[in-house]
C-alpha cells in the first residue's frame, strides 16, 4: 500500500485569500511549484496581452494582443503584422512582457484568477527556425492557418529573462526564468475540469471521507474538488465552523486521468480503513 | 414619414476581413465614430490590461491585470494595493497604457475583435477627488467593496493622452485623446445583446426586407443582425453570391430599445412599400 497521503489545510477567509499552514504533526503535501505553475498556465492558453515600449517621443508601455504558441523551453512565438504597432515597437526596441490570465469564471473576483507576466527581449525568429515556429505556432493557433504565409507577417520569439507569478490573493512570487525553462507543463491540465467534475457529480461521499479522515477534518460535512494536478488535488471543506481549502497529496504521482482514478480508489480504501479503526 | 435609410454593404472576404464600400448612389449610413466606439468598449468592459514600467535595472514594459472604473472624461480609475509592481512602477515613473478588449465569442478568431490602447500618465487621484473616484471605481466593480477601505491600497487615474483603436481587421485608427473624452459611450451598449437576439429569433424576415428593399441586395436570401448602436444596425445578409455585412442607418437616432422597436416597424413599413411599387 502506497504511503498514507497528506493533508494540508488552508482557511478560507472572507476576503477570498488563502493563507497556508500545514497540518499540525502532519508533512505538507506536495504541490506545483510557482515554475510549473507559470510553465501549465501559459501553455493552457494562446493568447495575451503583449507590452511593447511605443515608438513615439513619450515611449510609453504599449498594451495590444497577441496570439502565441511556445517553443520547447516555454518562450512564446508570436506571428505579427509588419504593420502594426508592436512589432514596429519592437524593431525600435526588443523590450517586452507577456501578461496571460487565467480564464476567470462568471461573476469571480478577477484578482483571485492566476496570472503570469513573462518579461524579457523579443527578436525576429532566425530563417533556420521559421519552420519549427510556424508549426508551434499553428498547433495553439489553428484558426490562423489561412494567413500562416501571408509575405507581410513574421515571426518573433519573446526570449523569457524575468517572471512574475500571481496565482490570486497570497501567491506571487518572481520565478527563476531558468526552472520556468525547466519545467513542464502540468499533464493534466487538459483533463482536470473533467477530472473535477466527475468527482463533484459522482464523488462527494468520497470526498467527504478524504476531508474526514485523511485531512484530520473530522466535523466536515461537505466538500467539493475545486483543482487537480500531477501531484494532488484541492477541495472546499464545509464544516459547521465554516469553510476551508484543503490540499491532499496522491500517493504517487498522477500524469493521467487513469492513474488519478487508481489512485482515488486506493485513497477511499486508505480512509475507509482509518474510519473502521478510530476511536468513537 | 422619416427619410429612408441609406445602405452601406460591407462585403465579408473568406479572411474574416471587411472592406467599406458605400451603396452605388447612395450615401454612407452613420456609424460610430471611433473615438465613440472606444468610449462604448471601455465603458461596457471593468477590467484590462495595464502596462507600466518595470522598476529593474531592465525597464521591461510590465504587463498586468487591473480592474477599472471611469471618470467622466473616461479616464481609467484604479485602487490599486502600494505593495504591488504595478503600484511600485507608477510611483517611480508615470508612464503606463490599459489595454482593454472586447470579449471574443467561443472559436472565433481573437484578431477580429475590437481593442483599444489608452495611452498616458498615471497618477495618483487627489485627496479631494477620492470619494467621486472611489464611488465610480465600485460602480464598476461592486465586488470590490470588501476592500475598498483597506489602508494600503490607493486610487490611480490614467490620464489619457493618446489612443489606438482596433476594431478588428482593417478598421483602425489612432484616437484624439479630446474626442474621445467627449465622446459617449453608446446608450444601446448594455441592450444590444437583448435587441440582437429578439431581431434573430423573432424578425429574421424583417431582416431579408431590409436587405433587399433598403440596401439593394434583392438576391437576399437570410440575413441576421451582428450589431446595432445608435445611430443604426449591421447585418449578415446571405444571397446566392455569399456573404457580406450590411449596414443600415435608423430615420432617427436611437437611445432606448423602445426606439429601435418603433424605428424597426417604420423601417419594416418602408421596405413593403418599396417591394409593393417595384417593377417585377
């Protein structure tokens, strides 16, 4: 049997933050750290909100969309107008930023969202590379293939040199530009809305055991999955003291949706088994 | 009886683009300007993206995310934490611009909707004007209101000097900053969804009326309303030959859906007038 999982709980205050502290006598779980966080966002998504230096006397930041795709260490690669202003701004001076923002759902506060902003220098894609960055571009862009070879666009590569991470109220940090190369995008990113709610229309029973017995949550009395990835997954604890985010590890880690369900199934087993043995 | 409607067809090409092209004879039905069509965008959205500049040795163009709200110049207001980069930036230097975008329907191509970049100088609001820019900023964002008293956050104004608009593809301009302080945000803006979707589901042979009879496209066969706003509506009309937007001006200007009902039914009343004494 794999290592009991940990629990790892954090208090939901009003004001929508989250404040961490790990379980008194019990290990934090492992989580994404902020690099693959950042690396899983950015790849989720293909386009944002590009910071040029406009070429004007006053120099201001210049804010425009642009679509993306990514090369292999996460530097995005823009296809852009010889025309319009950012890549006009751009030739004048390769200073840059990337801002991508998680979608943010119906009615949330926009500022508990995630959000990564990739600063760094953007320079025309060299001719030897244009084949692998139209193809990378194309793939998170298909709805582009009809102006793929238009003669008066090119592509730009953002080469990533600082980070910053704010994951909502609590969590930012700046991420090394080199573990933000590094990392991997989280594999289950793709899957994890499905994964989610799966578990809230079919699994609340079991997640109430989780709460209950592998998070030290005794009094919970309703809990929901609110995220996944490789390494665990979050839930919302209802208890009659209120509300709590609570984190539990898997036992190994999770690259697909199979092994999250082997995985669920030996965690219920794992609780029930604790339940059977505690004192009344 | 109200002066007819002028046409004004727009033909779609397979790019997703459009080319204007006043009706043969005719004259051009009114349209928003586009500094009103920036005001209407900025108005109807509470959240973009800001561009400031970075407090590193670098001075990368810093994107982030930041609600909104709107003095009466639409000027953006923001209450923004001291803590944060985009705060620590202003401070050391002004210059900043807020993207702001419309919202891009589900599969359709991001580089057709509308944007606009409002280019200028932060600062913070004055001490006297803190309660008008306070009570605009939570019209804006009634969310907001848990924190809106917090000690370490303070309200900026972006006064805007210059502005480029992007209403998709072919349809862009650098903005007068004087125009667009001017300008009002469209009065139908909030019900044009409404109008879109009751024209649709309930006039789609109004609308066929209105394609042959008041924008010469006799060929029509379909047609559907894409937008309407104060001074008109547009539609897809869909004959033999394809696809092309048509543009169709009201008698009158138009404030309220109530408006745009009793201008429909003349308008309606005009095209049968106009089937009835053609020659066949």
């Amino acid at each position: 049997m794999a290592e009991r999982p940990t629990g790892h709980q954090v208090p939901i205050g009003d004001e929508g933050g989250v404040a961490s502290s790990a379980r008194p006598g019990g290990g934090t779980p492992p989580e994404p750290s902020h690099a693959e966080r950042c690396r899983t966002l950015v790849a989720s998504e293909s386009r944002g909100a590009l910071s040029t230096l406009a070429a004007d006397p006053q120099g201001y930041p210049y804010g425009s969309v642009a679509s993306y795709g990514l090369d292999d260490r996460g530097n995005p690669l823009f296809f852009v107008s010889l025309m319009a202003e950012h890549t006009q701004n751009a030739m004048r001076d390769p200073r840059a930023s990337l801002l991508v923002t998680e979608p943010v759902p119906d009615g949330a506060d926009p500022l508990a969202s995630g959000r990564a902003t990739l600063l760094g220098l953007l320079s025309p894609v060299a001719e030897d590379d244009r084949i692998t960055a139209r193809d990378r571009y194309l793939e998170a862009n298909p709805t582009s293939a009809y102006y793929i070879d238009f003669g008066d666009f090119v592509f730009y590569l953002l080469d990533v040199r600082r980070i910053r991470y704010v994951g909502g109220y609590g969590r930012m940090s700046w991420v090394d530009a080199a573990a933000y190369a590094e990392a991997e995008p989280d594999p289950l990113a793709a899957a994890a809305a499905g994964i989610i709610e799966h578990m809230n229309a079919d699994h609340a029973e079991a997640q109430v055991l989780f709460c209950r017995h592998l998070a030290e949550r005794p009094d919970t009395t309703g809990a929901s999955m609110s995220g996944v990835d490789r390494y665990g997954f979050e839930m919302i604890a209802v208890s009659p003291a209120g509300r709590a985010a609570v984190r539990l590890g898997f036992p190994e880690e999770c690259t697909t949706s199979e092994q999250v369900r082997q995985a669920v199934v030996a965690m219920v087993s794992d609780a029930r088994d604790i339940a059977a043995t505690a004192p009344r």
